[in-house]
C-alpha cells in the first residue's frame, strides 16, 4: 500500500499537472464597487441590497450583512433563513457567518435556534466579544442577551416537508452503521459498533449525501449563500447564511459558519464564496485555499478551479461551487456535480447579472454572462 507521503506527492503533482493545463482564464474585471454571491435567481435580493448598501457609502462589512439579510428575510429558496430545511426533530436552525477582510476578524454562530437574524448575531460575535464561533442553544442565549426577539424558524411548509420525510420511512438520511437500517427505517437508532472498520474506508471515499437515489431531489439547485463585497477604497468583506441540510441529524453543523470554507476574505488579495456538500467541503477549506492561491499569484479562475479540483481529487462526485474575486474586481468561479450560477453587480451597473459555470465533471469550463432577463 502506498505511503501517506507518495500518495501526498501523487495528489499534489496531479492537481499540478491539471492546473497548468486549464483553459484560458474565463474571467469578469468589473469597476468597483462590486458584490458578487453564489448563485442566481432569489438569490439576487442579496446581490441588490448589498450593492445599495455600498454604493450609499456604507463599509463593506455593512454592505454584506445587509445583503446576507436580504436573503434570510426573503426565504432564498427555502434554503436560507426560516421555514427551511429542517431536521430530523423537524426543526429549523441557521448557521451563519461574517468576516472583516481588513482585520480577518469573523463572527459566526452555528445550529443557531428560534432566532430569525443569524447574520445579525454572527456580527454580535464579531463586534461584541473575543470570539470567532458561538453554536446551539448558548448562542441563541447570547443573542437574546444582545436584544434578538425569540420566535420559532418553522413554517407549515417546512413541518409539511419534516412530516412527509417521516411518512416516506426518513428517506433520505445521514445516519451510517447504525440499526435499524437507514436506508428503510426512522429511528431511534443504536450504532453497530462492529461495522464501524469494514465500513470506514468506504465512507471516507462517498460523499456526505443522505442515502436513497432521491437525494439529490432535496436540494437539486440551491443552498448557501455565501456573498463578497469590494469597496472602492479596497477593503473587502464576506458573508455566508444558510439553513443547512434538510433531514440533518439534529445539532448538525455544516461548512457555512467555518472560516475559510463557508467563505473567506483577506483585503489585501481577494475573497471567495463557496456552496456545496458542506461536510465534505469542510474538510478542505477551499475559500481559503483559493484566497491563498491567490496570494500565490493565480488569477480567479485558476484559484477557483483548484479548489474545486483538490475536493474533486477525493470525492468525484462531490457537489461544489467556488467563486473568488481578487481585489481589483476580477472574479471568476469553478463547479462540479452541478450546473452552478453566481450573481454579481458593480459600479455603472443598473441591475445584477448571472454567470452561469458548468460542472468541471463535464471536463470544460463554460461561462455564459447575461442579464436577468436574458437568464
């Protein structure tokens, strides 16, 4: 069996070799000031009340909060903010972040309960303590202490869903090695101690998607917001909210509220936005990868298909999508598992336009750039 090192050297001369042969940079440089966000459609009430935000002198850590809530207000396609994705108990809980590209100073809070703002609270963390992360029912508490009203994040929409999952026996779900059986049956569950070593290998090389052919029904198009900001003095900011995984396995917490995954922002090089399967990208962190590579001297293209190909390199059939922009206003983004899309409006723009980025999987990188009605 190989070493830990020469399979080291093997992935990262792969990932060499791939990087050196990508196609020519397929990027956008637009005047500032500029916000740019994952995906499109709902999503653009983020893109719009941020560029407001900026464009009316407000700094780039207020523009992204201020879009960051735009989304969560809105309910972006139930998969940010209340009234979405609820878990296995049938409850709603936000995860959310905030990070100051000046100071790299970030707030967030985690599997956050019965408080609608949570890129409100994240900026509490940010502003008002020592800390980066605050999660569950200490964060709620603290978010209380700083005067957030205490009201339930479920809908007769998100309980209808909760309901119907169970009705259909909890498929699909997250739970591996237990009884009785995940793929045909709700719990209570114990675990199978004895499958824990026959079944560690595989996991590790599946992608964290519940089980059953109709995962990927459950979140087929949309799910983080992740958003950037870019002030015309250069300072930069990041944001991410989101509601998570539906049917997650209560207290679950995924990549949105992680710096350097969710996203990541350092004013001095660029920033990045990333969405996907949150436990696998998690253990990557592919925003601050594609910051760093940028440091590093990459353009946004090549930063962002990095990161999506060094996740890829592991899980093939991960679900991703990474966009960075740099800080003169060049932003590009790279995909896989899906057809992604991300938002973006600048200086002299009236309106947002939507990039769409087809898979990597598809062995190309594709970008079409138009307006919302052309889209």
């Amino acid at each position: 069996m190989p070493s830990h090192t020469s399979l080291s050297s093997s992935l990262f001369t792969a990932l060499t070799l791939t990087l050196t042969s990508l196609p020519p940079t397929i990027a956008i440089l637009s005047p500032l000031p500029l916000i740019v966000n994952t995906w499109s459609g709902p999503f653009t009430s983020a893109t719009d009340a941020a560029f407001l935000s900026l464009a009316n002198s407000s700094n780039a850590l207020d523009a992204v909060q201020a879009g960051c809530q735009a989304c969560q207000n809105n309910q972006c396609d139930h998969t940010v903010g209340f009234g979405g994705s609820p878990d296995e108990s049938c409850e709603t809980t936000l995860d959310a972040l905030i990070i100051d590209g000046e100071t790299l100073n970030a707030g967030a809070v985690a599997n956050l309960r019965r408080v609608k703002d949570a890129i409100g609270v994240a900026r509490h963390v940010l502003d008002y303590t020592q800390h980066t992360l605050l999660a569950g029912e200490q964060a709620t508490q603290f978010a209380l202490e700083n005067g957030f009203e205490e009201e339930s994040l479920s809908t007769k929409d998100s309980l209808k869903t909760c309901y119907g999952w169970r009705k259909n026996h909890c498929q699909p779900n997250y739970r591996l090695n237990v009884h009785p059986d995940p793929f045909s049956s709700c719990g209570p569950y114990s675990p199978l101690l004895s499958s824990i070593s026959s079944t560690t290998t595989s996991a590790t090389s599946s992608i964290s998607q519940p089980h059953s052919s109709s995962s990927n029904s459950q979140q087929s198009s949309h799910d983080t917001l992740s958003l950037i900001a870019l002030h015309p003095s250069s300072s930069m900011a990041a944001c991410t909210t989101t509601n998570g995984a539906s049917h997650k396995i209560p207290g679950r917490v995924g990549d949105g509220p992680i710096p350097g995954s969710g996203s990541y922002v350092d004013s001095t090089v660029g920033g990045c936005g990333a969405t996907g399967d949150g436990d696998i990208m998690m253990r990557f962190l592919p925003c601050y990868q594609a910051v760093e590579s940028l440091r590093r001297g990459l353009t946004p293209q090549q930063a962002a298909d990095d990161a999506v190909r060094r996740i890829l390199a592991r899980y093939p059939d991960a679900k991703t999508g990474v966009v960075v922009v740099d800080n003169r206003g060049e932003h590009a983004a790279a995909a896989s598992g899906w057809e992604f899309s991300y938002s973006y409006r600048s200086g002299g723009m009236e309106r947002t336009e939507v990039v769409r980025v087809k898979s990597l999987n598809e062995d190309e990188v594709v970008v079409e750039s138009g307006s919302l009605e052309e889209l």
